[in-house]
C-alpha cells in the first residue's frame, strides 16, 4: 500500500528526520547511563559485602546487593532514560479509503454479565472500513450464547464451540474464519474507547513495513471495585505502560496482549495462530519476533478492562502471566542470541525470577537489618533504586497525562490505591511472579486455559 503525504505532510517529516535521534543512539546513551548508575550502586553496596567474615558470606551479600539494588538500578535508569529520549513516532495521514478492512476476534465463556457491553463498544468505533467481529463461544454455561443471538449487529457472527477448549483453541477456531488482512483480538470484558480501532491501525499503517502486530494500551476500568483493583490501575498506568513504551523505543515490544492487539492475518496464520498453552499471547509474540518481524505499540489505542478484584484472582493471573514468559523461553530461547535490539529486553526477562526472587526474600530482612543500625543494604535501595523509579513514574504520568487529554480523558483521582501500589504492591506481586516462574518450570499437563 503506497500513500502518498500532502504537502504539509511531507514537510513536517522532512522537519522530524532533521531533528531524528537514531535509535541505536538513544540505546546507547540510556545503556551507558544505566550501566553507571548501577556500578555507583554497586560501590556504595560494596563497603556492606566487605565487612562480610567468610568467603560464603560475601558471595550471600553479593547475590543480594546484585538482585535488590544494582539490577533494579539499572532497569529503573535505563527507563528512566528511554522515556526521558522517547518520541512518539508520528502518524502518516491517510484517506478513510485507505483503512484495511479488520477482523475482530473475540473468545468468550460464561461472559453474560459483560459481553453486550463490549459489543457496544465496538458499534462505537468510529473506523472508516468495514469489519467484522466473530465472537467464538467457547462452551459457555449461562446466558453467554443467547445474549448473543440476541444482540442486532450486521457485523457479528457467532461460533458456537460445544464445549470449552481453552482461549487459544478458540481463537485459532476464529482466525479460521477471518475475512480481512488484518485482525484485532479483544476480551468479552474490555471496553474500547471510540478511537481505539482507528488509532490501533493507524499506528500500524505508520510503522515500518515489517510491522506484523501492534499491542494496544490496556488500562483499568473497574478500580473502584476494590483496594486490589485501585492499586492495577497504577501499574497499567505506570508500569507497564512504561515498560512498553521504552521497549517500543528500541523495538522490542515483547508481548501484544489477547486483551486487545493488532496482527496481520497472513503472518498469524504463517507462525501457526496461537498456541495452547498459559501465556498464548506471550508466546505468539516471540513467534512472530522470531519470525524476523516487528511488533510495535500503540500508547493512545485505548481498551478499558476488568482486573482482579480480589488477592486471591489477582495471584492467580499473575502467575499466569510469569508461566507464560517461562512458556515463551522453552518455545523460542534462540531470540537470545538474535542480533536485534530487542534481544536485550529477552535478556531483561531473563533476569526477573532472580531479582524477584531476591526482593521476595531480601527486602523485610533489609529493612530489619536497617533498623539495627546495618544500612547497606536497604540503603542501596533507597538510594539509587527508589529516585529512579520515582523519576520514572513521573515522566510516564506526565506522557500519559498529555495522551489522555488529547483523546477527552481525565485521569482519575486513586490517592489509596497509590498508596498501596507504592507500598504494599511489590510484596504480593514479587511472590505470585516467583510462583508462576516455578509452576513454568514443572511438567504439567494442559487442561485448557481459563478465562
């Protein structure tokens, strides 16, 4: 597809390409200020480790100061940087004629409560192309499939699947059926802001050519259910939209998220749809970066869903979510030797299991060993891993700010539930990824995702 930019257009990007950091550049720079970052908290740490009697007992203090202060140092740096250098690539303008038509997937069971509220959602977006949307009913037991039926929608067709197979089984069912070049999925609990489908393809028509996905930004709609929900919404807000936009940077995205994402359907359809298995979503991604792809991401395509609202749910999905990248490793490991930028964000993941490990178990005894008068450990942290996560979180709130105002949102006030995201967060969520990470590694065999 070749478009070609009006005039002022075409001046506006000669302007930006004057004015463009190349990306291996920013790489570099926030690489090398990370890097120094956690070397002055290394040597900081180092007088604790020094003080240590025994051979044993230094390489202990080691492992700690490595896992709770140094690596989160220089992740939290080298965010900071990648959204302190991170520009937004501009969107090319296009005629509506232009627009693909899209295929809109979504596997839904037992989903009666909020199914016809996310098909009112989709008969909200304002996308010039036509689409269709094919709800595959996976063997739901209660109103899902007569809520359905009952719905008026030219564009809807639903999949009856007797009996459930799982969320991938489903889709893969669905994609089957695709009519259109590109496909959209979207879970039966999430909202779509208007503009979410046209921004979602847009970004994906402005991206380069080998762009087989674009993940959409995925926030919080049910905070007020709950303090476990009000304190999801700041990690949504902040950190992974965050983690998503310095990887998006360096083209990295690692995963586009089943809640609501973009693909190309020959490239789905290449890489074998999505497999069966916890983290579906996780491991389709690498299929495709693998596959010598790009995968891109759209901060202001916006879906609203519902998150966990109790500790138990909450435990539960994400050690799904860790499962997934253990899944992600065992299918396609040879990403870590790809000769990509975003091989240095599957080396990043690499690393969670042992600095969320370490932070599981080290941080209470820090804090202790703090008040007895010992203050190198949780003064590393204190020191170098808390300013740049504070400084993070700013800049992202600021971006997101801008972004939300742009589309005619406000960020809702959640005093509580930064409180706890600040506070409390951490403690629960570092033990459920270490539980997921364990549970990856075992042989288990699959029953089926739930919804």
């Amino acid at each position: 597809m070749t478009v070609r930019l009006p005039l002022a257009a075409a001046n506006d990007s000669q302007l930006h390409r004057r004015h463009y950091v190349p990306v291996h550049v920013k790489f570099v720079l926030a690489f090398a200020v990370a890097l120094a970052w956690a070397v002055l908290a290394y040597a900081v740490a180092g007088r604790w480790i020094g003080v240590q009697e025994t051979p044993g007992k230094q390489l202990a203090a080691h492992l700690l100061v490595l896992g709770i202060a140094v690596l989160p140092a220089f992740m939290n740096a080298f965010l900071a940087m990648g959204l302190l250098l991170d520009r937004r690539p501009a969107r090319s303008r296009f005629a509506d004629a232009d627009f693909p038509g899209v295929t809109i997937l979504m596997a839904v069971h037992n989903a009666e409560d909020t199914v016809l509220d996310t098909l009112a959602g989709i008969a909200a977006q304002r996308y010039p192309a036509p689409f269709e949307v094919l709800v595959i009913n996976d063997g739901s037991t209660d109103a899902t499939l007569a809520r359905l039926r009952g719905a008026a929608h030219a564009w809807l067709e639903v999949l009856d699947l007797k009996s459930a197979g799982g969320k991938a089984r489903a889709l893969n069912a669905g994609l089957r059926l695709a009519s259109y070049p590109v496909t959209v999925t979207l879970d039966a609990d999430t909202h779509l802001h208007p503009q979410a489908l046209r921004q979602l393809v847009t970004r994906y028509m402005s991206d380069p050519p080998n762009t087989a996905a674009v993940a959409g930004t995925v926030l919080v709609r049910n905070s007020r259910q709950s303090l476990v929900a009000r304190m999801q919404e700041w990690d949504y807000f902040h950190g992974i939209s965050a983690t998503k936009r310095v990887q998006s940077l360096c083209q990295g995205t690692l995963v586009a998220p089943g809640t609501f994402s973009l693909y190309r359907t020959d490239i789905l359809r290449v890489v074998g749809g999505w497999p069966e298995c916890v983290g579906e979503d996780t491991v389709l991604t690498w299929a495709i970066l693998r596959d010598h792809h790009r995968v891109g991401y759209a901060e202001d395509a916006i879906a609203f869903t519902r998150v966990p609202a109790s500790l138990p749910r909450f435990i539960e999905q994400r050690g799904r979510w860790s499962r997934g990248v253990v899944e992600a490793f065992r299918a396609h490991g040879s990403l870590l030797f790809r000769r990509r930028l975003s091989t240095f964000f599957i080396w990043w993941s690499l690393l969670f299991p042992y600095t969320d490990l370490v932070y599981a178990v080290a941080l209470v005894p820090g804090i202790l060993l703090a008040c007895a008068g010992a203050y190198w450990l949780a003064g590393a942290l204190l020191a170098f891993v808390m300013p740049m996560a504070l400084l993070t979180n700013l800049m992202v709130y600021a971006a997101q700010s801008r972004m939300f105002r742009a589309l005619g949102l406000s960020v809702r006030r959640n005093p509580f539930g930064l409180l706890g995201y600040a506070l409390v967060y951490g403690l629960v969520l570092k033990p459920a990824s270490l539980m997921g990470y364990i549970s990856g590694m075992l042989p288990r065999r699959w029953h089926g995702r739930t919804y």
